[in-house]
C-alpha cells in the first residue's frame, strides 16, 4: 500500500510545527510497512498547504501521480487551512484520512499549541460540505509515532484495500441461478451500478468444455498434481478425480479469458448427474488462491466474500446459517457441504462422496472437501439487492472450535456470536438469506467504512 501525505498550515499560526510533522508521518508511515508519496517540501512553506493557490498546486501534483497511491493522508499538525486543503483534495478519488495533532500539558504557549483537535472539525465540515468523502478514526486526535496511530494506519490500509478492490471488478457466474433457491436472487443491472461488471455462462458450456479435455492435456495433469497436495483424495475414484481436474481447468480458462476476480458457480444437481462430481474442493481450491467462490449461484455472497478477503487478506467462505448448537443460544453451526479454504479448516480435508447425492444416485457426488472449521476470530457479512441497491451487514463473532459430532457430514464450525437470537430476527426481518460469508479477524469497522463512505452501499445495522 502506498499513501499520498498532505500537510496543512495556516499562516498565523506556528507553522515550524509542520516540519517536525512532516518528519514524523513518513517515519509512521514506512516504520509500518507502508510506502509514501509527498509534494517536495521546496514548493511550499515547509511542504504543507495554506491558500488556494498552493492547493491547486498539490491537486495538480496528486493528479500526476494518479494510480500510484491507494489513499491519502491529511495530517494536522495544526489547525490549518480547511480551504486549501477542499481544493487540494477534491478530485482525490481514494479513501482519505484525517490526522490531527495533539497538544502537549506544558507546551500549550503560542509557540507550540496546536489548536488541531478544533481545526480537525474545520476541516470535516468543509468536506462535508464538497461531497468529499473521508475517513476518522479514534482518538480524534493522535501523534503519528503512537500505537493507536499505528492501528489507525492499518486499519485504513485495509479500508484502501476494500475500496480499490471493490470500486470496479468482474464477477463470474457459471450457471443460471439454483433452480431450488429463490433465496439467491439478484439485480445484475443494480451491481453494475456500483461497478461490479457480472460476466455470466451457461454451464452446459462448461460440461462441453469438460467433455473436449484430453485426459492428458498438460493443464489437467497439472490440476490432478496440484489437487491431490491440496486435500486427501485418497478415496476419491480415479475417473471421478480426473473429471474434478479438467472442471478445475476449464473453470481456470474462464478466469483468464474474462479477467475474473470472484465467482459463483451452479453446484447442483446437472454437475452430479452428468459429470458425476460435486465441485466443492474446487470451490475451497479457489478461494485459498484468493479468488472468492460461492456455490449455489449465491453471487451477492461472493460480493461480500471479496470484501473479506481484501480486508483480511485470508480467504473468506460462505457458509449455510445451520444448526442450534446445543441449549446455547449464542452458538450456531456455520456450515457447507464442502467449499470452505483449506486453510480456514482445523485439519487437513478429506474428499468425499456427497450424502446427500449419495443416498438416491449412488457415485455421483465425489467432491465435498469435508472437516471442520478452526477456530478463529471472525467477520460475517452479507448482502442483497432491491430497488436499484447493494444493501449489506456486517458483524464479529468467533469460531469457537468445539466439537461437532464424527457424523455431521460436511465442512462445519461452532460460532460464538453475542445476541444471537436478536440477530437472527434483524436478519429475517431484513430480508437476508440462509447464507452468511465469513472472514478471519474483526473488520465489522473497516467494512462499513469502505461500503458506506466510498462504495455508497446501504448498510444495515443489526447489532
């Protein structure tokens, strides 16, 4: 990640403060991990903004360097300039960060009192005022060297990455929407609205494809290699482990040919019937390469999926609202027959013959990528669309790890989630599916920050 630094000023105030800030934020900056853009501190005085003029003199320069930063940080070191910095940062187009100074007991003399945490204030209702969207954070007023500025930076990574990622991408949907779920509808033309472009295929297209392999093209030896270090395929027929290769592969042509960033793939039943296979650890496949896979056409849940793994930079999974875990009403089982990353898993999976296929057309389902979920702090989120908007949650819980018992088929894991009960009424009251998407670590914050300041989504509360 890369920021774009701005500094302010306001002439009749100290403004030898904004040298030693200049110095401060790039080392805040690069002791985090993160790279810099910053306007040469000779145009200026002391580099920072203070008029018009010399606003339109930092606009132009950011706008020479468009696409090198994902966000831009607006440090106060005083109380500066509100108008020099609208016209600085108004065509900026990246999440933007106010920072603002504290003022020191014992340094509170003209030479040194900063007067930020109220020029902080200035400069929000400025913005507010321009439609220029930006981000605060707590404290209102924060030293760059500090811890909690140090959380603030990485938490507003995380929000740049969300919104890059999600401000235009294309989502692959292969197969018409599952017959049997309604639950899954959605708008294509709303999404494009919000730049999610959905590149959709028939899937008798892909059985085609499937069938026109070579059982030794390269591509799918290479997959059968690559699935068999991936998860315990040992019980798994070897006609049944080609044909999974040669979905995988086609499925990857796909990707390349449409420059896919996620996907929602028709899971059942054609895919059993026909191919014989259930694709679900190619589904988990995917999503611990980082291009998120929902299954059951549920593609608003590969929009949510996205996000979490752009804030997180882990795979996220979706996964069914299941089963009471107990007399806890805290606790549910979030579970799939079998997409959920590996890497999300307690163990490793073992690739098996889906139950439920299994019991009315024996040897048709070899694929659920079974096991349980580990245990891990975690986001849930999810989404739908009606009259013309992307309308989404977010919340944070946590995988517990407990046990669930040896024959509960498919990928499962206990969540701890606080009023539960109450949510799930919000939930259904809502409108939201049987579904929930998950990613690791609490990004409820970030998440709601990217989607509703930057994205312009409508997000609904429900804790």
């Amino acid at each position: 990640m890369k920021f774009a630094l701005y500094f302010g000023n306001r002439g009749f105030m100290p403004g030898e403060l904004i040298e030693g800030a200049r110095q401060d934020m790039i080392e805040a900056v690069t002791r985090a991990g993160y790279e810099y853009l910053a306007m040469d501190a000779s145009l200026t005085r002391y580099g920072a903004v203070e008029t018009r003029a010399e606003g339109r003199l930092y606009h132009d320069w950011l706008k020479s360097h468009e696409g090198e930063y994902d966000g831009v940080i607006l440090c106060m070191p005083i109380f500066i300039d509100e108008n020099g910095a609208a016209v600085a940062l108004q065509d900026a187009n990246v999440p933007i960060l106010m920072q603002a100074y504290p003022d020191e007991i014992g340094k509170m003399d003209f030479a040194h009192r900063r007067d930020a945490f109220c020029g902080k204030f200035s400069v929000t209702d400025v913005f507010y005022q321009y439609k220029i969207p930006f981000t605060v954070m707590k404290p209102h007023v924060v030293h760059p060297l500090s811890e909690a500025f140090r959380q603030n930076l990485d938490d507003f990574a995380a929000v740049c990455r969300v919104v890059k990622g999600m401000k235009r991408f294309n989502l692959g949907c292969i197969g018409a929407r599952t017959t049997a779920f309604k639950t899954v509808r959605f708008d294509e033309v709303t999404l494009q609205r919000y730049g999610i472009n959905v590149e959709s295929f028939d899937l008798s297209e892909l059985v085609y494809k499937v069938g026109k392999k070579a059982d030794g093209d390269p591509a799918v030896i290479a997959k059968l290699e690559q699935l068999e270090g991936y998860a315990d395929f040992s019980r798994v027929p070897a006609a049944n482990k080609l044909t999974l290769a040669k979905i995988s592969a086609v499925i990857d042509e796909y990707i390349e040919e449409y420059k896919l960033d996620a996907l929602t793939l028709r899971c059942w039943n054609e895919m059993e019937t026909i191919l014989r296979v259930c694709p679900c650890v190619l589904i988990s496949e995917l999503n611990d390469r980082g291009i998120p896979c929902s299954c059951e056409i549920d593609l608003t849940s590969a929009i949510t999926m996205r996000a979490l793994q752009l804030a997180s930079g882990k795979p996220s999974a979706c996964l069914d609202w299941n089963n009471n875990y107990g007399e806890d009403e805290n606790k549910v089982i979030l579970f799939h027959c079998g997409p959920v990353a590996q890497s999300l898993m307690a163990g490793k999976g073992t690739v098996t013959e889906h139950k439920m296929f299994a019991k009315g057309d024996p040897g048709s389902g070899w694929g659920t990528n079974e096991g349980r979920i580990a245990a891990f702090g975690m986001t849930f989120a999810n989404g739908f669309t009606e009259d013309g908007k992307l309308k989404v949650y977010a919340s944070e819980a946590r995988f517990t790890g407990e046990p669930i018992e040896g024959a509960f088929f498919g990928c499962g894991g206990v969540a701890e989630i606080p009023d539960l009960q109450n949510k799930l009424i919000r939930l259904a009251k809502g409108g939201f599916k049987h579904h929930t998407t998950v990613g690791v670590g609490h990004w409820k914050a970030v998440l709601e920050e990217a989607f509703k300041t930057y994205l312009g989504y409508e997000v609904i509360d429900i804790d």
